[in-house]
C-alpha cells in the first residue's frame, strides 16, 4: 500500500472486504441487526438523547464527544442493542488534512457508546477490515469470553464476518474499547473508542459518589507518525509519531469546549498512545472524579490544574467554570502542541546567515533561513509544504498566531452561554485594566547589574577539590 494512497482509492480497496461482509450475512440475519448508523462528518455532534427516553431505559445526562458523536442503540425486550462496523475511513484530522486510517462507523475514533449502570447491553461487530479483529472492552467486568482478546478468549472475527457480545454494565465509570487482535497495527491505524457507563440514580435522582453535571466532554489521546507529504500512518513505529491528537483532531481543527459561567464540567480523557500526557487546563483548578476503576471517593480528591494520564488510562477531571474568558487547554509536553516536525533538524539560533541566503537562493530559490532566532516566525509563514502535510505551528487567535498545533484547544466560559448551548461563542472581550499591555519605554527602568570588583572576573572560576587518600572527606 503507498503512503500517498488518494480517498477514493482507499475506500475502494475497503469495499472488496464489505461484499465479502455483505455475501457473508443472510438478508434475514440482516434484518435482525440493529442498524449500523456512519458518520463522516468531523464536527462535534450534539448529546444524543434517546426519543422517549424515559419509557427506553433509564435516563442519563449524555455526554458530548470532542468532533466525534454518540452511537445510538435500540430496546430490544430490555436489552441495549448498538451495531458497531470496523471499517477503512478518511479522517479529516483539520480541514484539508485527510489521514487514511481504520475506525468504527465511518470515523476513527469510533462513536461514544453511552448506557447506564445496570444496563444489558448487546454489541454486533461487523469487520470489513482486510484481516481478522476483535473488540476488548478496556476496563468492563464481565464474563470472560467477552472481554476480546482474540486467540485467549475467542476465535477473531474474521474478515466480512459479525460476532455479537452481550454483557451487563456494570459499574458506572469511564471505559474505552479496541482490538486485540494485529493490535499494534490496528490501533496504529486509529481503532479505538469511548464508553460512557452512567450511573443508576436514587429515586431523589443522586448517586453517592457521582455528582450531576452541566456539561460532559469526553475524548481519546492518540498519536500517529504520518509522513510529510503521505495519508496513511506508519503502523511500525513505536515512539517517534508526529501528530498528536485529541479524538484525531489536531488544533485547530480541535472543538472548543464551552461552558456557561458558573456551571459544573466533566471532562472524560483516555489515553491510548505510546507515551503519558500532562493534561493542563488554564484558568481554573480541577479534580480527578474518576478512573477507568470507577469512582474516586470524594476523601481522597484534592485540587489540580494538570493531571498526568499514562498509557492506558482514564481520567475524569471536574470544575466549575467561574472564570470568564477563553482558555488553552492542552498537553504539557510542549513538543505534543506542534504539527508535524523533522526531528534531525539542527538548533539555528544565533547563527549568522549575513551574506549567505543570497548565495543559497542561486541555487535554491525558496530557500529560507529558519531557526535564527527561535521557531516563531513558523507561526507566520506561508511557507509551501508537501501535499496533505499538516504544518508545525498554526492557528490563530483574535491577537495573531498561536503558534500550537497539535493537543490543543481552549475552554470557552461565558456568562451569557445558554444552558445546553455548545455553539462557539464570539471572541471574549476583556473588562478594561484586565489585559496585559504594552509599557512606554520611557517608563520601562535600566536594567543594572552590580560591577565586579577591581581585578575580579565578573564570573567567579569553578573549582574542583578532591578528597585526600582514604579520609573520604573533601576539602
């Protein structure tokens, strides 16, 4: 397969293995099947809420899923039935930036599955990937020939085939699922998905350890090494990807959160790259609520404005929105906030180029000096760029570039948000004396530094003392 492998192109390879599936299924087995309901489009969806929800299973507050949706089930004699297609899909990881990769229903990630605590729940899984898969449900108690891993627990699903598994949900919490099956490559190639377990509520609508909440995000980390120039991951990689992602989004192709002064907000992230993520959000501090075992008891909680979520984890973070404004929320490895970067590239800062561009430009015409002094000036440029290659920097903001790309977004508060409102509010405008600005020169002091003393370098010479021969003491 080519690296610079076009959309059409791919997604007619991917029918070849969906007539396999389509011969492989009776129409009456069809008929049976809850619908499998695609998505292609990248923008976030709204919370689904079942129609009728209260007469369809217990009600929940659904959760909104970062440019990703929600996966819609059917009541079958009180069983939860969702339909889950692993599949080759185009994802638009920012707008003119397409990645060729494998997901579930038309994207990858996969769309959110959301039940409730208690809840029997029914998944068919259709693979119309060219090889066999599995689906493991990370972090779910149930029975053991449910949980996935292919040759352990169950034959995989082969090509053009559908497996169901049926389970109970059975603790509230945070999960996540994917393959375990050609796992590195599959999950390389973008299969994985978010499960939303919510809590069963008391008749006064409460959970002991589960607060309500206005608004609840939720995305995946991951991460993909796609070569400038090409659409489709190296799937043998280990550490060295290039593009890091929420729900395979870059910024700022990444949704905004958004939150009305003063609600409460969850905030649901799963990490399924090769490495952990300081997640850091401005403005406000936060708690860790939950993980993938559950629920943090409320003892055991204490104030955060970063918190670090290693490979394979979940993490619940909740605050109350009580600072207007518009801030950056994104990982702390600052090298995870850039777009795709050369990593054999030499340090240029404070070399001189004087008299050498011209020379280089004879016989390089777009050669440009880069590095000289730091890497802002990338934020800028409109510099040419391989075909479908996602630049290092970009972005921009109501003051000029941002210089990030990346795992980057911003938490939007506003007093005049509507409750359930999730649009994009206008650019905040700062109450007067609440900006930093820009001082006069002429009320800016010189710098002074003390003067050495007559015949004293102004930078005292280091020494070194050894110790003496079997005192082992130094002097």
């Amino acid at each position: 397969m080519t690296q610079a492998i076009n959309r059409r192109t791919w997604l007619a390879g991917a029918g070849v293995a969906t007539a396999v599936a389509a011969a492989s299924v009776s129409r009456v087995a069809l008929a049976a099947l809850p619908e499998a309901v695609q998505q292609t489009s990248a923008d976030t969806a709204a919370p689904w809420t079942p129609p009728g929800v209260t007469g369809a299973g217990r009600p929940y507050n659904p959760v909104v899923t970062l440019n990703g949706w929600t996966l819609p089930w059917r009541l079958n004699n009180g069983v939860k039935e969702l339909h889950l297609v692993a599949e080759p899909v185009v994802r638009e990881m920012a707008p003119g930036f397409l990645v060729n990769m494998w997901g579930y229903n038309g994207q990858s990630p996969g769309p959110t599955i959301e039940v409730v605590e208690g809840d029997r729940v029914r998944l068919f899984v259709t693979n119309r990937l060219p090889e066999h898969t599995t689906i493991h449900w990370h972090g779910q108690r149930l029975p053991n020939g449910m949980d996935g891993v292919g040759g352990l627990n169950q034959p995989a699903i082969p090509a053009g085939k559908t497996f169901v598994y049926e389970f109970e949900a059975k603790r509230p919490g945070t999960f996540m699922y994917h393959p375990h099956a050609d796992e590195m490559t599959q999950m390389a190639m973008g299969m994985m998905g978010f499960w939303v377990t919510h809590p069963r509520l008391d008749a006064q609508g409460r959970h002991p350890q589960i607060d309500p909440v206005q608004r609840d995000y939720c995305f995946l980390l991951s991460a993909y090494d796609v070569e400038p120039g090409s659409m489709t991951p190296q799937v043998n990689t280990m550490l060295d990807q290039n593009i890091w992602t929420f729900n395979s989004r870059v910024f700022p192709g990444i949704t905004p959160l958004v939150a009305r002064l003063g609600e409460r907000v969850r905030v649901r992230v799963g990490n399924l790259t090769m490495t952990n993520h300081p997640i850091h959000i401005h403005g406000i501090e936060f708690e860790v609520t939950g993980t993938d075992g559950g629920p943090v008891p409320k003892s055991a909680r204490w104030p955060e404005v970063s918190a670090d979520i290693a490979v394979g984890q979940m993490r619940q973070l909740e605050f109350t929105a009580d600072e207007p404004g518009d801030w950056a929320m994104h990982c702390h490895k600052s090298h995870h906030t850039m777009g795709a970067m050369g990593h054999s590239v030499p340090t240029m800062i404070g070399a001189d180029h004087s008299g050498l561009v011209k020379k280089l430009q004879r016989a390089v015409p777009d050669y440009m000096v880069m590095g000289e002094r730091g890497m802002a000036d990338m934020g800028e440029m409109e510099m040419e760029l391989p075909h479908n290659t996602f630049p290092m920097m970009t972005g921009t903001g109501p003051y000029g570039p941002i210089e990030m790309g990346g795992m980057f977004t911003t938490l939007k508060v506003r007093a005049d948000q509507r409750a359930g409102d999730y649009s994009e509010p206008a650019p905040y405008v700062h109450p007067a004396g609440t900006q930093s600005r820009l001082v006069d020169a002429a009320q800016t002091p010189p710098a002074t530094r003390p003067s050495a003393a007559a015949g004293q370098s102004p930078i005292a010479s280091a020494s070194v003392r050894k110790p003496e021969a079997g005192s082992g003491h130094a002097h």
